[in-house]
C-alpha cells in the first residue's frame, strides 16, 4: 500500500522517469519554454528548479553536479552564463506553468512551462500595473457640482439687472418716438395752411368758359 507516498510517478519506472525529466530539463534551458501535459510540468518544476539555484554559485562543484542531472555540456554553460544572470535577484519561483487546455484523444490538460524572466511581455504588464494609479470619479463628480451652482446663481443675478435696464430704454426710446411724431404732425399743419394760402385763387372768365 502506498500510504503518505506522494510522489507521481508518471507511470514510469524510475530510470524512465529520470531520464525524461532531465530532457525536459534541458529542452526547457535551451528553449526556455516548452508545452507538455500539467503533470509533467509540475514533476519538472521540482526537478530544474534546484538546478537553477545551485547555477548561481558558479563553482566547478556546482557544474558537477548540475552535470551529472542533465548530461548536456551545452545546457550546462548556458545555464550558468545566461540563465544564472536573469534569475540572480529572484529568490525561487524561475517557472511559471500556464494552462492551455485538454489534449484531444486522451483529455489529459496541457500546459506551457517557462523560465519567468524570458517572458518580456508579461515583465512589460508587471512593471505598468505596479505603476498604474486610479483616481476616483466620485470625488471629481461631487466638486465639478459645488463649483458650477454657485456659478450659475451668480450668471442669473448679474443678467437680471441688464434685462430691467434694457426694458427701460425700450420704452423710454417708444415715448421719445410718439413725442416726435406729434412734433411733425403739428409742425406739419401750419405749413400745410400757408401754402394753401400762398396759392393764387385763379377765376374762371367768360371767354375761357366759351373755349371749353
């Protein structure tokens, strides 16, 4: 019986099983990501991810060691001159494991597994969201009203004066035109009585009558 045994075999014996997480291992150095099933990648996790720790000390022990996981001398160097240099201020946590789905046939979920500082789109969305402030529309919503009902009560008094005036002159202007109109008719009349008797009155003669 396997009681507290938790380790997944992945249906391999364990020679099987070491030599395909040490490819995996050297894949994901190499490549820096690879897609495999959820299982696999978490099994790798816990395999490469002490390799990684152990290329921070760049010692010949260390290269031993991580040599004798991996068996590749190419991963090996690229592992302690680049892989070393990206990951030297994290303290754990090189992978990151993102979900794609189930595999068609089997149904198996499938994954990508990645070294976390190659992935320079999600460095890009980490550094803006760290420096992305909200500002609240509330606050902003409430000042805008304190500031513009004053305002307007303060248009409507002023433009209240200027309406009265302007009525005032309208109608002084009428009376000041109904004034001078009487004025000419007035004038009017007198000169009207004078030419009428400037005018010769002209009679009508006996020899003129027998013309027409």
């Amino acid at each position: 019986m396997r009681h507290n045994k938790k380790i997944n075999h992945l249906g391999r014996t364990y020679s099987h099983r070491a030599a395909m997480l040490s490819n995996m291992a050297t894949s994901l150095i190499k490549h820096k990501r690879i897609f495999t099933t959820l299982a696999k990648a978490k099994e790798l996790r816990k395999y490469v991810e002490p390799l990684i720790t152990k290329s921070k000390e760049d010692t010949t022990h260390s290269r031993r060691l991580v040599f004798a996981e991996l068996h590749d001398k190419y991963a090996v160097t690229e592992l302690f001159q680049e892989v070393a240099q990206k990951v030297s201020d994290r303290q754990g946590g090189y992978t990151r494991i993102i979900k794609t789905g189930n595999r068609l046939g089997d149904n198996a979920e499938t994954c990508f597994i990645e070294l976390v500082d190659y992935n320079e789109l999600m460095t890009k969305e980490g550094k803006k969201a760290a420096t992305k402030t909200r500002r609240s529309r509330r606050s902003g919503g409430g000042a805008t009203a304190k500031v513009e009902t004053p305002a307007t009560d303060s248009v409507v008094k002023e433009t209240a004066p200027v309406v009265e005036v302007t009525t005032e002159v309208t109608a002084t202007e009428v009376t000041a035109t109904e004034a001078t109109a009487a004025e000419v008719t007035a004038a009017a009349e007198p000169v009207a009585e004078t030419v009428a008797e400037e005018l010769p009155v002209v009679e009508e003669t006996p020899e003129a009558k027998v013309e027409a």
